[in-house]
C-alpha cells in the first residue's frame, strides 16, 4: 500500500467517515532511504517519505490522522531513529516520538491539500515545538479543496484581548530588563579611527568578518557614529560617477572623517532626509531598559547602538562594551518565554494572520510597500540604487517565475573589498549574481547561517519559528515562499517583528 510520493494524502488507521487531520512528518537528518511507522499504520507498514526539493537531505511524508494521541518512529537507512527534538516516551517499541491531535476541525465533505512544508535551519526550537513537524489545526489553518474544485483558506484570528496581553508581557519584560543582559561573556568589538583611510577601513570590516564598527574621535575623545555597508555603497556609486569628485586612487588617502563630510554635501544636494546621514552617534547605558534600546533602533533606522559606559560623571574615557542589536533583544525574549509560550498567545499565530512583514499583494489587492525583487542577471548597479532608494536592507533575487534563488543584501557590498575587486568593476556591467560569486568562497565570513546564505519559511509557520530563527546572529531576516515552488510570498524583517511585539 505504498503511494509513489507525497502529492497525495495517506489517510492512516482511519475508519469510514472519521475526520481526518492532514499531519506533515519531516526527517531532516538525511539518510538513502527513509521511511515513517506508528500505531497509525499499526507499527506494520512503512510509508516512504521523499525528499524535499531543494534540500536533499529532508525527507517529508503526509499523513491524515484521526485526532488523538499517536506515536511514530522512523526507518533511516536500515535502522530504526526518532526525533530528539520532538516529544518523546520510551514504549513496547523502544523510544518513539508522540504526538497529540486534540482539535478537530468541523466536519467539511473535503479532499485535504498538502500542507505547506519546507527545509528550514533545524537550530534549537522551543521543546515540544513542531519544528521538523507541522500540523494544519495546530497552526490554526486549513487549506481544503471543496467539491467544485475551489480553495478555501480557514484561519482562526487571534482575539484583541490575546493581542494585548501578549503586547502587555513583552513590553513588561523588556522594560524591566537592562543592557547588561546583552553583554557576552567574552568577546571583542572593533571601533575604528576617524582618521583611518576609507579604502583600508573596509578591508578591516572584510577581514574582521563584521559589516559595520562604531568610529573613535581620537582628539575628542568620544564616539561619534558608525561605518556601514550603506557607506560603502554610496562610495562605489560615487567611484562609478564620472562627475564625482572621488576617485580610486583619492580613496587610498580619503579618510573616514572626510566621507562623513562628503555624505552630508552629497545627501544635501540629492535632497535626501539629513537623518540618512546623521552624524549624532545614537547610543545607550548598561542600565538602559531593552525596550529603550529596541525603540532607539526602530525610531533613528539604525541597525546597532553601541553600549557605552563611563565611570566619569562628565562622560569622559568612554568605554565599548557591546553593540546591541534587535536580534540580542530577541534572543532574550525567546529565552524568557521559551517555557512558558502558553502565556503569550501570539507566538502559536501563524504569521499570515497577523499584521506582519511586507507581502507580494494578490491580484486585486493594493499595497502600500511594494516588494522589491530582482533577476539574477539585473545590474549591480541597479541593485545598488534600489537597497538605497527603497531603504531596504536586502532584496530577493527570483527567477521569471518569482522562485527565490538568492539574496543581495548590504552586507555583501563589504565582500567586493576583498582583492580590491571594487576596482576591477564597473557597476552597471557586472549582474548582481556575479557579484554574489565574488563574495562566495569557504572564507566568506557574510550571509550565511548553518551553511545558508538565506533563511525561508512558509505563511502557514507560527511566530514563535520565525522569532527564534531571526534570533541567531547574522540572521537580519525571513525569506516568505510557497511551498514547493518557493515562489517569493513576503519578508519579515527584525524590525517587523519588533514593531509588531511592541504593538
């Protein structure tokens, strides 16, 4: 009785009119072969699961399950396994994983779809999360296909009230919690010298693997603003400006301190806001509240603020201690809240039912914020000009069917440093995916993750998955695709998230 793949629902240990909830099982461990058993299939038969495309090693199988308690095991290449990450109970199979189906859906005359499911950085979860195992009516959404054929989309929304507890606790723990909290054990920041030539500047954020350093005022004595990528951006597309007053060779002896000036006549004539090219260094206390701090971030449009600390009442002999960052913020949320998730009811939300992220807009629909993506064989120089323009931190780069197929982000502009290849191109000749190219090799410190360059997800996914996966380093944020396809749906960023948790 085995089916040929997993376009098709197994309906297992089901009699005659029960109602039957569509259940994704995931191995993400690899194997040749692997197989799914369990007291639904009566521990006798073994469903083949295939592997996910794009992702060989994740195999995948759907099961329609009456609602109860179940168990499973999985049949890797020979030799019976089970999850770590999923709940567990020793039984007359040995250790089996569990799973409990409470919810049952109203009784629809339906054929089910395939749920949604696609690989993801498997890092630790929540205990008992379905990282690797997703369940429709637990992530509140159904996908069924009626008799005549049409799609009908079920989702429960979450009440006000749930909003504005889950709202209240947040916003009451970020308040009570300080910077301090954020400090490493061990580590190091890098603060560069104003004075510091710009071309030799982006060689230490390369080598450093770092995409941005705080900058010292040796004679004042202070720290007085931040060296990004959007820095170097704007120094490229002058480079490649033949009516620019800078060239590369000018870039060998141009100080910091002097494109700091030069951005603000550049900004000035191009009309463009003065905060862009702020000089004030926005920066917070080891006593500020992380709310403080999360809301500095989302008001100023900065990425990091510096924690600095000065034991002298008049704020001299500054020290950095930490760059803070929505993503150390985050990792102390999921952290707080990680046993003890039932106490906020947004994090079991699917994302595609709250007001999150920005969305490609349906046919018929209107959207305030487009969705800025590109081809592959689209222009550096264009790519360059949109991160600005949109005010973007990074861009899908899709195929003619919108499929995702990578990301450019501003980050990966500090790679062109290495080998001075910013000299050897010209903006407008060589194509975003070339440029990626550049910047991929074993040593490339920028854009990756658990050996992705990118993190995707599904609309069907609860919040609390994308929280803990933007909560990594380096993680900024969450590529939104349709299953299978990975046609680009959305993104969720850092500061989606934080906008929407602070309400």
């Amino acid at each position: 009785m085995y089916s040929s793949g997993t376009d098709s629902i197994r309906a297992s240990g089901a009699t005659a009119g029960a109602v039957l909830i569509p259940t994704t099982f995931v191995w993400p461990y690899g194997g040749r072969r692997v197989f799914l058993s369990g007291s639904f299939t009566g521990w006798s038969e073994h469903l083949p699961m295939s592997p996910v495309e794009g992702c060989p090693t994740v195999f995948q199988v759907i099961c329609s399950l009456t609602p109860g308690y179940h168990e499973y095991k999985y049949f890797v290449d020979g030799e019976w396994r089970h999850d770590e990450r999923q709940p567990f109970v020793g039984s007359n199979y040995g250790i089996v994983n569990t799973i409990l189906i409470s919810r049952e859906p109203d009784p629809i005359p339906a054929i089910f779809q395939e749920p949604e499911s696609i690989p993801a950085a498997f890092g630790p979860e929540t205990p008992g999360s379905r990282s690797n195992m997703d369940v429709d009516n637990d992530a509140f959404q159904r996908v069924v296909t009626l008799s005549d054929g049409s799609i009908q989309e079920v989702i429960s929304r979450i009440s006000e009230a749930d909003l504005q507890v889950s709202h209240h606790r947040i916003s009451l723990f970020l308040s009570r919690h300080t910077a301090y909290e954020l400090l490493p054990e061990s580590g190091k920041v890098i603060a560069l010298d104003v004075n510091l030539p710009v071309k030799q500047a982006f060689h230490i954020l390369y080598e450093q693997g770092i995409p941005l350093a705080p900058l010292w005022d040796f004679c004042n004595g202070q720290f007085v603003g931040v060296l990004s990528p959007l820095d170097f951006i704007l120094i490229l597309r002058e480079l490649g400006n033949n009516g620019s007053n800078l060239t590369e060779e000018e870039l060998e002896t141009h100080t910091i301190s002097a494109w700091k000036e030069s951005k603000l006549h550049l900004n000035r004539q191009i009309g463009r806001s003065t905060r862009v090219c702020q000089r004030h260094l926005f920066h917070a206390g080891p006593y500020d509240s992380l709310k403080d701090i999360a809301l500095k971030i989302l008001q100023n449009e900065v990425s990091v603020v510096p924690i600095i600390h000065s034991s002298s009442v008049d704020g001299s002999f500054p020290q950095l201690l930490h760059l803070a960052s929505l993503s150390g913020i985050l990792k102390c949320i999921c952290r707080h809240f990680r046993h003890s998730s039932s106490s906020l009811p947004i994090l079991q939300q699917p994302i595609c039912s709250i007001p999150i992220g920005t969305w490609v807009p349906k046919i018929g629909e209107s959207n305030g914020r487009p969705l800025a993506m590109l081809r592959p064989n689209a222009s550096l120089s264009s790519a360059l000009t949109l991160l600005v323009q949109a005010q973007v931190s990074s861009i899908p780069i899709v195929d003619d069917n919108d499929s995702l197929l990578d990301v450019y982000s501003k980050s990966d502009i500090t790679a062109l440093a290495k080998d001075r290849a910013y000299a050897k191109i010209r903006l407008d000749e060589i194509s975003v995916h070339q440029a990626l190219q550049l910047g991929q090799d074993a040593n490339s410190p920028f854009g990756f993750f658990n050996g992705q360059r990118f993190q995707m997800c599904l609309r069907s996914d609860p919040l609390h998955k994308i929280m803990e996966r933007l909560s990594n380093p380096g993680v900024r944020r969450i590529i939104i695709v349709e299953a299978g396809s990975k046609r680009v749906e959305g993104i969720i960023s850092l500061s989606d998230v934080f906008r929407f948790l602070l309400g």
